[in-house]
C-alpha cells in the first residue's frame, strides 16, 4: 500500500514538473543558508556563515537580475530564522528553473580548505529508487493517468521526493558550476559530491548547495569575509549557470 | 528505639538478636529512601553487573569493535579498534561503541562529534533498522559545516552498520524526538545507509 502511494506521489510530481515548465518568464532561486539564531559555521575570527551566505547570495542576485534578465528570488535577504521546507516551497510556489543554496563549509580539520558543490544523494530505498528508474523511463504514457484528486499525505510524500526527479540536471548544474569556481577563486577544487541536504530534497527543480571555502579554515575564512572574494563566489556561480541554460536542460 | 532501650540495660541473649534485627531493619529503610528512582538503581547495575558471558578466567568477555574517526590530514574517516564489553544483547554493544567514539580516538585522530554528548539509548528493530537517541549536545557542541555535519552523521551510522549485523540502516534522533538537522544541513528525518565512500582505504 505504501509503495502504491510513493508510486502515485510519483506520478503527480511528474505532471507537477510538466507544468512548470511553462515558457513565461523564469525565476531562479537563492538559498542564503541558515540565519537568525542559527548561524550555521563559525570562524575563528567571529564571522558567521549566515552572514557571509546572506553577502554572496545578494551578489549574485544583482548579477543575475542585470545580465540574464531573470526574476531572482531570496528565501531570505535579511538576518532571518527561515525553515527548511519554506525555502524549498518558495522555490516550489515560483516555480523556479534553477534552485541555488549557498554555504560556507566547516570542518573539524583546521586545514580543510576548498570549494565544492553538492547535489542529492538518493537516500531511497531499493524500492524507491525501482519506482523511480520506472517513472524515468515510461514518464510520457503515464502522465495521462493520473488521478488529480490528492490528499495531503500524498501532497507530502510527492514534495518529500521532488528533488529525485532532477537529480541528472542538478548533477550538470553542480559540475558547472564547481568549474567554474574552481577556475576562479584559485582555492582547492573539492569537485562535486552528492550528500542528503534537507534544502534540496523538496525542491522541484535542478538545485545544488554551493560552498564556496572553509569558514573553519583561518585563512579562508578572511577570504570568505572579504568583498572581493564574495564577488569572485557570486561571478563564477553565475557563469555556471550561463554555460548550464546555454547547453540545454 | 526499643533496642536503644534495651541496650543502655543488660544485655541478654534475645536482646542482642532483637537489636541485631532492629539494625538491619534501620539499614534497609535507610538504603530504600535514599536509593532514589528505580532508574538510577537500575543503571548502577547495568554498568557494573554486566549480565554478559564471562571468560574462563572469570573476566567479563569483550568484544572487538571498529570506531570512525577524523583525521586532520584528509576528510575521510578512518578505522581504530577498541574493545567493548559483551552482551548480553547487541544495543547494548552499540551503546558501548558509540559511548566510546564520543570518547575519542586514542591515537590521535580527530572526535567528529562533540564531546559532551552522551548516547541515551540505541533500539535496534527487527527490520534491521537501528534508532540512536542522543543528548542534545551533539547539535549544540559545534556550530556544523556541510562536512563536519557529514562527519558527525557517518562515524556514528557506519560504526553501526559496520560492527552489528543486525543493523542496516540508522535513523538518529536528539532528547527522544526526531530533529530535522543537527545544524542546518544533513536531512535526519529518512534513514541512512551507512557510506563508506568517506572511510579511509
């Protein structure tokens, strides 16, 4: 039974996905992680990642907005506490083509130093992840079957999965933009990792969490804090995303 | 006060037996209020009496376990052994490894979860699905990055799968609830697999 109901959220996140996209006008979203009481990783010099997510995500929105033509959305741009599945629901409510949450990291090693971009880990059962590779495959003919009445327990478990339907174009996206990161901050290239992030498991779009250094790291850190750096972050994520709607999704 | 009594006088045979009574009668009222809850007597004797098999040599067995530690050179986890009591079930082993990962690595490499935390209770079901319950100190100990939150969330789940066969995937709860992060980025609400793409070779 419960597989039947994971199966049919399936299908209805399928028809969600055709919907949105919609040719109107497209709104890419950033993710500013954490804020308000949780200030997310701490360097040695006081700075907060909250803070520093907030700097960059502000950059890259004014970057966006001016070259690209694009709406940007903030799931916050002030110091604010903002819950987990509102971020992914202001992607979701959008209907944003890219979702972008952006981090710096920590680490228990002071040395840990570089940057490095995630996408979701399919964390699924075995049965869940053969519900899904079926979806993937025969998505077209089951489209017309789906029943449009849903309860809410169902609504749960599509949002719960959103993300697993785009995992392969969150993979491009990452790769992208990890390129170019790795291209212009001149720090260590940590390449791409796929990780099970509360942010990116209900968005219903391509999504990646970017972090941009180690906030842990002293000298990233004061690298992190430095409006040069911030910008150079913002650049690359937007080239990135440039060469990722140029290429096709 | 009947033996306070009778000893200020002579002391007869019955008399001594009476008092004797009396006395031990004084120590076990006294033992049973200042005992305090069950729970406390109850640990006082889980810790100390172990109900595990004993060696030969009347010393309580042990076993082995494999412990998932940081290393300050690379982000990997890598493997120490140390030995745990045994029995009498395996939670109970699972308590003991987790209590000793906590405890920290005895060569030198690096704890990825904080050291005040203390494991309340691990229940393994039947379907393979171990629950860990622990003090709230593992989210407020550190101020988490993506990687020491990876950390902190894969030595405790591959400590697990890696050591009890009975376990195959770990969900970790904080004070007896489900949290949805321990800060802000690994999704604690589904279970994990334990993921040894981050284990040394």
């Amino acid at each position: 039974m419960k597989i039947f109901r994971i199966g049919a959220a399936a299908l209805l996140l399928l028809a969600a996905v055709a919907a949105a996209q919609s040719p109107a006008e497209r709104t890419v979203v950033i993710d500013p992680g954490h804020g308000g009481l949780e200030t997310g990783a701490k360097g040695r010099f006081g700075n907060l990642e909250k803070d520093i997510t907030l700097s960059i995500s502000l950059k890259l929105k004014a970057l966006i907005e001016k070259e690209m033509g694009f709406e940007v959305v903030l799931t916050r741009d002030r110091d604010l506490d903002v819950p987990m599945e509102t971020r992914s629901a202001i992607a979701n409510n959008h209907k944003a083509a890219l979702f972008i949450s952006i981090h710096a990291n920590g680490a228990v090693q002071k040395k840990a130093a570089g940057s490095e971009t995630f996408f979701l880990s399919l964390n699924a059962t075995d049965e869940e992840t053969r519900r899904l590779a079926y979806l993937e495959n025969n998505s077209t003919e089951l489209q017309s079957r789906i029943d449009p009445s849903t309860d809410n327990d169902l609504m749960m478990i599509l949002w719960d999965m959103a993300q697993n339907a785009y995992i392969k174009q969150s993979s491009r996206l990452a790769e992208l933009v990890q390129g170019e990161l790795d291209a212009m901050l001149g720090t260590r290239n940590r390449g791409i990792k796929q990780a099970p992030f509360k942010v990116l498991t209900g968005v219903a779009c391509p999504a990646i969490l970017v972090e941009a250094a180690f906030i842990s790291n002293p000298d990233e850190e004061q690298k992190l804090a430095s409006d040069a750096f911030q910008t150079k972050v913002a650049e690359a994520i937007y080239r990135g995303l440039v060469r990722y709607l140029r290429t096709g999704e | 006060m009947t033996a306070k009594k009778r000893r200020k006088g002579k002391i007869t045979g019955p008399a001594l037996v009476l008092s004797g009574l009396a006395l031990v009668l004084l120590v076990l009222v006294i033992v049973f209020f200042s005992g305090g809850g069950g729970e406390k007597v109850k640990h006082f004797v889980d810790a100390n009496i172990p109900k595990s098999p004993e060696t030969p040599g009347g010393r309580p067995a042990t076993r082995t376990v494999t412990l998932f530690f940081a290393a300050e050179d690379d982000d990997l986890l890598h493997k120490e052994t140390r030995e745990v009591l045994a029995g009498p079930t395996e939670a109970d082993e699972a308590e003991r490894a987790l209590a000793e990962l906590v405890r920290g690595s005895e060569s030198g490499l690096l704890s990825p979860l904080p050291p005040q935390t203390r494991v309340r209770q691990v229940f393994i079901a039947k379907d393979g699905l171990a629950t860990v319950d622990l003090s709230r100190d593992v989210a407020e100990g550190f101020t988490y990055g993506s990687t020491s939150e990876l950390a902190a969330v894969y030595a405790v789940v591959d400590t697990l799968v890696y050591n009890f066969k009975s376990v195959k995937k770990v969900v970790l709860t904080v004070e007896g609830a489900e949290r949805e992060t321990l800060g802000g980025h690994v999704d604690l609400t589904r279970a994990f697999f334990p993921d040894y793409g981050l284990v040394a070779k």
